[in-house]
C-alpha cells in the first residue's frame, strides 16, 4: 500500500530514479550540460559544435570532461543518465 501511495504522490523508483541523475549532473557546468542534453538527443560532435557555435574540437573537450566528472565510460552512458533526469523532455 505505502508503494502505491508512494507511485501516486510521485515518488517511487522513476522519481528516485530522476532524482539521483539530476544530482550527479548537479557537478556539470552550464555548457558541459548543454553538450549532455546533445549527446543525449544522438548529435555527433560535429553537430554539437554547429548547434552550440563551437569548435569540434572544443566539443570533445567537454566531452571527455563530462565522462570524466561523471565517472562513465561512454556517450551512450551519458545519453542514458540525460534520459533518466528527464532533460530531453526540456525540448
């Protein structure tokens, strides 16, 4: 019952869910989380950079940071913690 009751007033494993991805980005800058979102929504680098009017290289730069601050090892790592704090749902 007390689950239920949880799922309905919001909470639950979504919400917790939500709530521990949007902490762990809580570390990135304001850029470093514009760049998140992209490679959540599936842009390459290249797009990235033409969106954000920045340089490829730049691109990557933030990148390998948000990888680094976030402790994971891949774009599809990121992609995934984006989706659970719900940011592709800001667009």
């Amino acid at each position: 019952t007390q689950q239920l009751i949880s799922q309905v007033a919001g909470g639950g494993p979504e919400h917790d869910r939500k709530r521990r991805a949007l902490g762990r980005l809580e570390g990135l800058g304001d850029r470093e989380r514009e760049v998140a979102v992209a490679v959540g929504r599936g842009a390459s680098n290249a797009d990235i950079a033409a969106e954000l009017y920045l340089s490829v290289a730049t691109v990557k730069a933030h990148v390998s940071r948000i990888l680094t601050k976030l402790d994971l090892n891949n774009r599809v790592q990121i992609a995934l913690l984006v989706h659970d704090a719900g940011l592709l749902n800001e667009e």
